[in-house]
C-alpha cells in the first residue's frame, strides 16, 4: 500500500468515528432531553426513563431537530415552548458530548 492510500484510509476511518460520535452524542442529547422533559412533566423513575426513550425514538422520524422539538413541546404545552426546547438541546448536546468523552 502506498502513503495515499495509508492516508486515504485512516481519513475515512476518522470520518466513521467521527459520525458514530456524533451519533451517540444526539442520542444521549436526546435521551437528556427526555429527561428533563419528564422532569417538568411530574415522571420520575421507570416512567421518565420510558418518556427518554420515547423523545429519542421520535428522532428518526425525520432529518433534522424538529422532529423531536415537535414531540417535546406537544407534550409539555405551556410548560416550554420550541424556541425553549431548542436552546436546552443545544446546551444539552455540549453535556452530552463531555459525558461521551469521559467514557471513552
């Protein structure tokens, strides 16, 4: 194999790390989310942790956030509205990425 193709490998195997990263990263983003969800909604226990992953499973609905904004602010009503739920997901994907970092 020559250094090309040396290199050519290790980028696309960086490239699949990085992607299953981030996967994992919106996973458990989401997964938080869910959680904090169920915490303004009264679910604690196996209840909140059956509402996560009913908010995680609602991300494979469609490309894109929107698809669990929708679902979250469905829920909580006039608890948070999308513009709210946006923002904790944005500050949760940053908690999310750090917890996957540590246990790496």
């Amino acid at each position: 194999m020559t250094t090309f193709d040396d290199r050519e490998a290790a980028f696309e195997n960086k490239f699949a790390h990085d992607e299953e990263m981030a996967f994992k990263a919106e996973v458990r983003r989401n997964k938080l989310l869910g959680l904090w969800a169920a915490e303004l909604l009264g679910k604690t226990g196996a209840e909140a942790d059956e509402y996560a992953k009913e908010v995680v499973k609602s991300d494979f609905e469609e490309a894109g956030i929107e698809d669990v904004v929708r679902k979250v602010a469905g829920d909580l009503g006039d608890l948070a509205d999308a513009d709210t739920i946006r923002s904790k997901m944005a500050a949760l994907l940053i908690e999310a990425k750090g917890q996957i970092m540590n246990e790496v």
